[in-house]
C-alpha cells in the first residue's frame, strides 16, 4: 500500500469525523445484527456533502458497500494480519497526533491516558512468512552486517536510509501506540532506554533492527506529524476519550476497506478489455444517446485553400490520432503545407469553427497566422458511434456497474437491515 493512499485516508478522517455527539439519534442500519449509528453515517455523508451534490438516500448505497467491505474483511480475518496490525498502529497514531495537535486548552486532568507512545525507527529486510530459506540465509546476512557496522558506530538513520527497498507501504517510522505495535516490537522497544537500537530479531514480517528514538505518554505526545504533503494542515483541538476511541475505530475500518479493495479486486479482475468495453457499451446503448448533435473529427488550421485540398486528402485516410504526427511530418517536407488540428468529438455551440463548418450556424474569425479553415469528419446526431467516443464514461459505468454486483454479492453474505425512518432525519447537509 502507498504512502499516498495512506496520508489521504487520514486526511479523510480527520476532516469531520468528530464532529458528531453520541446525543443524535439511534441505529440507520445493521450488519449481521451490529448496529452502525445515523451518527456515524452523517459524519461520512457530511464530508460527501462537501464535495458534490448527493442525497442521503442515494448517498446510503456507497455507504453500505464500505461497511459492507469492512464485514467481509473482518470476516476473512484480515485485520488480524500482520502487516495490518503495524499499518493500523501507525495510521491511528499519526490521525491522533494530528488531531491533537495544539491541544493545550484542556487540562490533563481531562484525559483518560490511552497507553504509552513510542517514536521508533527501524531497519527492515520484509519477507513472507513462506518465504524460500535462500532469502531468509540472505535476509539475516544482510541484518546482521547492518548490526556491526551499528556497533562500530555508524549512523542508524544513514544505515535505514540504505535499506528501504522492499518497504514500501510499510509504516513503523515515527510515533505509535507501543500496545498497536506486534508483539516482536513492543517487547524489543519495552528493554530500549531512548537512543539505544536492538538486536536483530525475527516477526512475522521479517528481520528487524528497531531503535527507540522517544517515549511519552498520551498527554505528551508532539505536537507535529512528519510531513505529509500538507494534507494533514488544519488539524487540531484536545480530544476526548470517546472521541479518540471513534478516529481509531474509523481508521481501522477505512484501511480494512482499502485492503479489501487491494486484495479481492486484483484477485477477481484485471484490467478490462476493449472487447468487454465495447460489449458493455452495445448492451447499453441508449444510455450513451445524445441531447444535442456531435461532430466526431478534427477542425484544420492551414494558410491556404491550396494546402487544405492536399491536407484534405491526406488525414482523411488516417484516424484522428494519427494526424499530429502527419501534420508535423508534412511541414517539414512542405513549409507551405504547415497546420495545426484539434481532433475529437465536438458537441454543438462548443467550438465556433466546428458550428460554422459542420452544423452551418454561426461564425468565427481567422486564425491569425493560419487563416484558412476546414473540418473533415461527420456529424453524429443520436449517439457515439462506439465506445471509444465515450470511453472514459462507458469505463466509469462499467466500474459501478461491477461495484453493483459486489454489492448484491455482499448484501446476500450478511444480513442488512436499514431503517428508513431513521435515514429520513438526515438533512442534506448531513445534520440530524
């Protein structure tokens, strides 16, 4: 998993989800008999709310497959993967220093400690469990060079600098809750006095090194989050227990739901085809039709009615996305012939040049330094002629479409029961 997706699912989290009060009123829904508040669905619809327009009811559907996928990933036990656990620990713990960021407004009287924080660094040489006893023998070779050239001095930051390939999408740098933390890790951290490194060890991960850079408790955790690419900006206010309780809960839930994505998706499709495209578009047809006319083609810039006869006879043999290349070939053989096209579907009152030339309504000036003008192409009146005139909506529909099936998929493995009475009391600003 990339760091990317990894800062934008906190950024997410931490947007709005605390802004709801255990007060508003009870269960929207049920999974298999657990109960998921109108609460938490406000918070979720809030931040949707934001970004486009969408009802609540409509809203609930996108809803339901995240809680959905969560179900199904607990239920396949993934949470209690290894390199969950490390990834979740990591995600909570930089959300919660994000949001407590500047939290000096309240005493300490007022915080309910939740365990002990320790900023680490290690070095890692990450492996399957299963794998090979060449790449273990390899592994520990390299770890324990690592350790002596530690023990005779070297920088531990300079030697985890030489050795993050194969770590990428693992956290385990920075502040976490040492409890989060695999049992291999927090028993070595547990003996480290702040500045000393461990010896090598072996988890489920691999061979590690770890490095106790600090510890403090929860009302001391730092002020600051390493860099994120300004995406955690913004962030800040004491939290209370209960709502510190509810951003760990909405991180884990948010990652099982990307790995979810990761795993079962990979596993369950690849890249899809034109040919699966192209069938998807012909059984959907009149989806696609048009309110308005289209040109499909390209408009011409040329110098004159000479060039363009001879520019004419030339791209109309080719397709539209060869014509760049053989309006730039053509000019350096002929300066005369030199042109510049815009190629692709035109929709009515778009481009002045097209509704002149095509649709005969309208007028345009010259362009200055290529005055003469012409289309070649066709007009379409009642829809694209295949897929690839709509491609990037025929793919976005196919996508929701598949997300459609998973979701009846989900729906028939759990037990879902939703009150619409419930739903009917969240406004479409996502209040209650």
């Amino acid at each position: 998993m990339r760091q990317k997706t990894v800062f934008m699912l906190i950024a997410m989290m931490l947007s709005g989800l605390l802004s709801h009060a255990e007060t508003e009123s009870g269960t929207l829904l049920s999974i298999d008999g657990n109960p998921v508040s109108a609460a938490e669905f406000s918070d979720y619809y809030r931040q949707a709310a934001c970004r486009e327009k969408v009802s609540p009811e409509s809203y609930l559907k996108r809803f339901l497959y995240f809680k959905l996928k969560v179900a199904d990933a607990r239920r396949q036990r993934w949470d209690t993967l290894p390199e969950f656990r490390l990834m979740c620990s990591a995600l909570q713990g930089k959300a919660l220093e994000c949001a407590r960021s500047g939290s000096g407004s309240r005493g300490a009287s007022e915080h309910r400690p939740l365990g002990e924080w320790v900023n680490i660094e290690h070095i890692s040489c990450f492996l399957p469990q299963h794998a090979p006893a060449g790449e273990w023998l390899k592994a520990r070779r390299t770890i324990d060079s690592v350790y002596q050239a530690l023990r005779k001095g070297a920088s531990f930051h300079e030697m985890s600098a030489k050795h993050k390939a194969g770590s990428e999408g693992y956290p385990g740098e920075g502040w976490m809750l040492l409890s989060g933390l695999l049992d291999e890790f927090s028993e070595r951290l547990g003996r480290l006095g702040c500045g000393e490194f461990s010896e090598p060890f072996v988890s489920p991960l691999g061979i590690h090194i770890v490095r106790l850079v600090d510890r403090k408790t929860e009302e001391a955790v730092p002020e600051a989050v390493p860099s994120s690419g300004g995406k955690m900006s913004g962030c800040s206010g004491a939290l209370r227990p209960d709502e510190a309780s509810v951003l760990s809960e909405r991180i884990e839930e948010g990652l099982l739901a990307v790995y979810w994505d990761g795993r079962h998706f990979s596993k369950r499709r690849g890249p899809v085809s034109d040919k699966t495209l192209e069938l998807f578009f012909k059984a959907r047809r009149k989806n696609y039709a048009w309110d308005l006319p289209h040109f499909k083609g390209g408009v011409v810039h040329c110098l004159n009615k000479k060039a363009a006869s001879k520019l004419k006879k030339k791209l109309r043999k080719l397709p539209l996305a060869s014509w760049k290349e053989e309006l730039e070939r053509l000019a350096k053989e002929d300066g005369n012939l030199r042109a510049e096209a815009e190629t692709g579907l035109f929709q009515i009152g778009r481009n002045e040049y097209v509704d002149k030339l095509a649709f005969k309504c309208g007028g345009f000036a010259p362009k200055p330094g290529l005055p003469y003008t012409f289309v070649v192409g066709k007009r379409l009146k009642k829809g694209p002629e295949d897929f690839e005139d709509v491609r990037e909506r025929v793919e976005r529909d196919y996508a929701e479409a598949c997300e459609e099936e998973e979701l009846k998929r989900l729906q028939k493995r759990f037990s879902v029961e939703i009150n619409q009475e419930v739903l009917k009391t969240v406004n479409c600003d996502g209040s209650e």
